[in-house]
C-alpha cells in the first residue's frame, strides 16, 4: 500500500517482531505487537504475551511515559475498543496523547471490527491501516480463519521417505526423520491451540502429544483432541494421563462408561462413516482454538484433505527409502486423470538436520478450476 514512508516500515516490521514472540502464549488471543515512535526513535515497544495480561499498547505505552505525547503508534493488529478481560486500548492511547496510530490490519473479531479506529478518529488522531496487512494476516492466521470462517487454520504434520512412505508394512514409523526434525515439530506444536490425532493412531503408537522444547521458553500446553468414535482410546494410554488438557470427541451415540464420564469429551455427527470432520472444527473454534496441528496416520489427513479442510501441510521428507509396500502419506487420494491431481503450492522449504521441511498449502486441482486436460 502506497502512502506509508520508510521509517513507517521500519516501525511496522519491528512491531510484527516482537508480535512473534506472543507465539506459545498468547493464544487464544492474537499476537500483537506494539512500537510507539517520534521519528525514527522509538521511546516504546510491548508485546501481548497471555490473555488476560496487558495488551501490547499498554507495555508500549508504559515504556514511552510521556514521550507518548504527539507519536505515532504503530500496532499489528486495530487496537480494541471495548472492555474484556483488560480495559480498551483505544483509551489508552487517546489519554496518552498519541497523534497518530497506524495500524497493519483491521480486527475482524465483533466487538471491534473498526470501532477502535472509529473511537481513535473521534478524539482527533490521525489514523490509517493496512501497513504491511498481508504480514499481520499470515502471523494471526489461526485467529483470522477462527474469527472470518468459524474453524481453525488446519496443518497437518508429516514425515516421509524420499520415496513418499510415512510407515513401513506394518505400520513402524519410529524414527522416519532425524531428531532434529523431530525438535523442530516441538515448536511447531508449541504454537498450536491444539494437536489433533485419531484413535488409530493412539492405539499403534499411544503417543504422548505433549511439548517438549528442551529450554525454559514458556508455552501454553494445547489442547490434545482425540477424534474417537466409540471411545475405544485405553484408559493407561498416554493420552489419558493428565499431563495437558485432553478433549476425546466421539459419536452421538457411543457408550459413556463411568470412567470416561469423568474426561473432557464431546460428540459431534457421523458423516459418510466417520466422525463430521468440519462439525470438529467448529467445536474446536467454539473452544477459541486458533491453529489445530494433525499428527495422525494416512486415514485422517487424507479424510481432511479431500474434505478441503487442510490449510497446511508441514512436510519433513527424510533422506532415505521405505519401499513399495510402505505406508502412502495420504489415504484415500487416487486420482484416475492428471486433471484430478492434487497440487501444492511450496511457501517455504527449509534444511532441518539431514531432513528437508516443507511449508505447503493445499491448490485446488486442475479439474475443479475447470482446466481442459493435455492429451498427448
């Protein structure tokens, strides 16, 4: 967007840095960032680090004292304009004196959705958005696609071979990619509201799904979501030993024996054999989850797939052969014509130890935008 200077940029990058750093904490709010600034100085900076704590603004502004007074406030996400769990921010601002906020996205969220940069206006500051939008979209992505389309971001992830097995024949997967991919996936779930896996996966593997950093950084566990038809996941499983929040959802119509009263469980419709799997989401939404990891077999992620429910797929390929007779990556996925083909568009690719990590978003295939297919 035109109309913003370099110094504008300079501030709105550095507020979207120190956003990130809400990553593992702030959820189920959005990360937001905050730089107060006259000139090129910044006299403020702050974070939001845990629902429930100040929001960004307000460390900004305790750090900039009265050198608030005629700055410019630049901020990731629109300042709220309502009480919650903390006063509004716009408040806040309006009593420091700040001249201008410039602000990289609107809040989609209902309570203000433009009521803070309409109250900013009314007191007389100079307001403008979109500074570096598609930036503060893609770092609040769960909490946008939680807010605008009533489910979760979905990524799925997975590790394979170089010929594309996630498992030999007999299900053994342990350890497809190296350890340091493995303590890459600890970030990734770290910055989850939620892992999402299925009762198969449970019963072959009985995995613990819980953050393991290996540091003091802190985190907010997620929540570990066991999609589980008739409650069939063993009561000594790992998954039911108290170490994080555990939510089992199952049929309508299973069998609650009197253990399982006891755990944090929800039923959702069948669809098609299985558990509805956009009916999952929005439960999970309605529990203010942003971003769902997958770690389950071939079944569910190509049960999401297909459904147009995964919205990333973070892929470890491992520099070694499984062979023919190897788990595929994906269930259910056997296109008859290169038109049906399911493609990726790669956002990001990456070296991790020996193994190669790729970011990649789902692309809607040939067929379905109407393409004629090549004959040759």
């Amino acid at each position: 967007m035109t109309g913003f200077s370099a110094i504008d940029h300079a501030h709105m990058a550095h507020a979207l840095r120190l956003a990130e750093r809400g990553a593992y904490t702030a959820r189920p709010n959005p990360m937001v960032g905050c730089v107060i600034a006259l000139g090129e100085q910044r006299v403020g900076e702050g974070f939001h680090a845990r629902a429930g704590e100040p929001h960004a603004e307000v460390h900004a502004l305790r750090i900039a004292g009265d050198r608030a007074r005629g700055a410019t406030a630049y901020v990731t996400l629109e300042p709220c304009a309502h009480t919650g769990r903390t006063p509004p921010c716009t408040q806040a601002l309006i009593a420091a004196g700040v001249a201008r906020v410039v602000a990289a996205v609107r809040d989609p969220f209902p309570q203000v959705d433009g009521k803070g940069l309409d109250a900013l206006r009314a007191a007389g500051i100079d307001v403008v958005s979109g500074l570096m939008e598609a930036q503060a979209r893609a770092l609040n992505r769960g909490f946008f696609s939680r807010i605008e389309r009533g489910r979760p971001w979905v990524r799925v992830k997975l590790a394979m071979s170089l010929d594309g097995r996630t498992a030999l024949r007999d299900g053994t997967s342990k350890w497809i990619s190296s350890e340091a991919a493995r303590a890459d996936v600890q970030r990734w779930r770290a910055r989850a509201g939620a892992l999402l896996t299925a009762s198969g996966t449970v019963l072959a593997d009985d995995p613990h799904l819980t953050v393991r950093l290996g540091d003091d950084t802190p985190f907010a566990p997620p929540l570990r979501v066991v999609l589980d038809i008739g409650l069939a996941t063993p009561l000594d499983s790992h998954l039911q030993d108290g170490q994080a929040p555990t939510l089992f959802i199952h049929a309508p119509d299973a069998k609650v024996s009197e253990p399982w009263r006891a755990r944090e469980r929800a039923w959702v419709p069948m669809q098609d054999g299985g558990l509805d799997l956009a009916a999952t989401l929005a439960e999970l939404a309605r529990r203010e989850i942003n971003e769902v990891q997958v770690e389950a077999g071939a079944t569910l992620a190509g049960a999401l797939l297909r459904a147009g429910l995964v919205d990333e797929l973070l892929l470890y390929i491992a520099p070694v052969l499984l062979g023919e007779s190897g788990r595929p990556l994906f269930g259910g996925i056997d296109p008859v014509a290169m038109a049906q083909r399911q493609g990726f568009m790669v956002l990001e690719q990456r070296q991790i130890g020996p193994d190669l990590r790729l970011r990649l978003q789902p692309q809607p295939s040939a067929a379905a935008q109407g393409a004629t297919p090549v004959v040759s």
